[in-house]
C-alpha cells in the first residue's frame, strides 16, 4: 500500500509545476483523493462487496467532483490534474503514468454488460474536456488535444485533435517528456485551408499572366 502512496505522490510532483509540499499534495489535490478513494472501492469490487465498493466510489465524487467506477481498472502513476467533471466507466482500463486533466469522459457506447469503455496504455495524456468512448485502445506514448472527443482506435505514439477525433502526427519513437502544448499541436484544417489559398493565389498570379499575354496579342492583331 505505501509503496503505491508514495508512487501517487509522485506523480503529482512529476506533473504538476505548482505542486510545492508533500502536505499540500496531501491535503488539497482532489484528483489524488479520488484515486485513494478508487484504490478502496476497487478493493471492495473485487471482493464482490457491491455496495460498499459502491458507496465509497459515491463518498469520492461528492467530495473530489470525480466520479470512478469501483470496477475499473487503474494502474500505476495515474495523474489527475485539477480532477473536476471526470468520468471514469466500468470497464475503463488504465495502464501506467496515464494523465488526465479535467472534464475528461472515459465513456461507454453501450447499455450490455460487456467491455464498453476505453482502455489506455502507459504514457498517454487526456487533454480537458475530451471525451473517449467506446471499448478501443489509446495506444501507449499518445495524446489526446482538449475537447477532442475520439471513437476509434489511436496507435501508439500518436496526436489526435478534432471532433471526431483524427490522428495528425504519428511517430515510431515516443517523446522523452510527454506534454500537452495545445499551441504546438497541428491543425489539419488550418493546413488543408492553407494549401487552398496557395492554390488560389497560383491560379490567380497564372490568370494574370495569360489575361496580360492575351491583351499583348491584341495590341499586336491591331
């Protein structure tokens, strides 16, 4: 138990620049009260005690604003940043150093009791607001922009932005420091607009030069 502690511990003071104290980590982190509160409601889920594992997933929400399913699984140097509006599903599985910021949605796309929610691998970052729904993978070393909401499977090491989600850049290597620089993201449609005016301004720089070529050979015929 301790061990996973510190490791939550310092998760926080890995990826939180503001963190200053182990006691002001302690005491005024939601989004690390909600993963000790999931560490005691998963306990009770796995021994069948529903309503215990139930009513302490409750007592979390009401006092973090996060709401995790006892049923889903977390691993290891799970971060959760400012914490509010998160929702964690049932069948949500989350591997190692997985950041998520606020407003984030691990959600179902089904009402039958099966598999219905997102499995992230090691390393990947939720950006806030965006919604993840469905019962794919998020590759390992992959971000998610703010807002997005994705449907689909992400390969590792990828960038998804948009609604629906796309992937924008894909990498074979993982970053050394993973982050979530929203202005350095690329924009696909800011790019395919891009490439449209370039088009535009060589059609019109071509058209002039016939219109002048064509006014040359009137003046000539005359």
């Amino acid at each position: 138990m301790f061990p996973r502690l510190r490791s939550d511990i310092k998760a926080v003071f890995d990826r939180d620049p503001a963190a200053r104290s182990v006691l002001e980590v302690i005491f005024c982190y939601p989004g690390l009260h909600a993963i000790w509160f999931h560490r005691v409601s998963h306990w009770f889920w796995q021994r069948e005690l529903w309503f215990l594992a139930r009513l302490t997933s409750h007592w979390g929400r009401f006092l973090t604003g996060v709401e995790i399913h006892p049923g889903a699984t977390i691993g290891k140097g799970f971060f959760i940043d400012h914490g509010m509006g998160v929702v964690i599903g049932e069948t949500a599985e989350i591997g190692e150093n997985v950041t998520l910021y606020h407003g984030v949605t691990l959600g179902g796309v089904s009402w039958e009791k099966i598999k219905r929610h997102p499995t992230l691998q090691d390393n990947v970052v939720i950006g806030s607001g965006a919604k993840i729904l469905g019962p794919f993978t998020v590759g390992k070393d992959s971000k998610v922009g703010s807002n997005s909401v994705v449907v689909k499977e992400v390969p590792p090491n990828s960038t998804v932005v948009g609604i629906p989600g796309r992937v924008v850049m894909a990498t074979e290597k993982p970053q050394e420091r993973m982050d979530l620089e929203h202005g350095r993201m690329p924009d696909p449609e800011a790019k395919a607009i891009s490439c449209l005016f370039d088009q535009i301004r060589e059609l019109e720089r071509k058209y002039n030069a016939l219109a002048a070529e064509h006014e040359v050979l009137k003046s000539r015929i005359k």
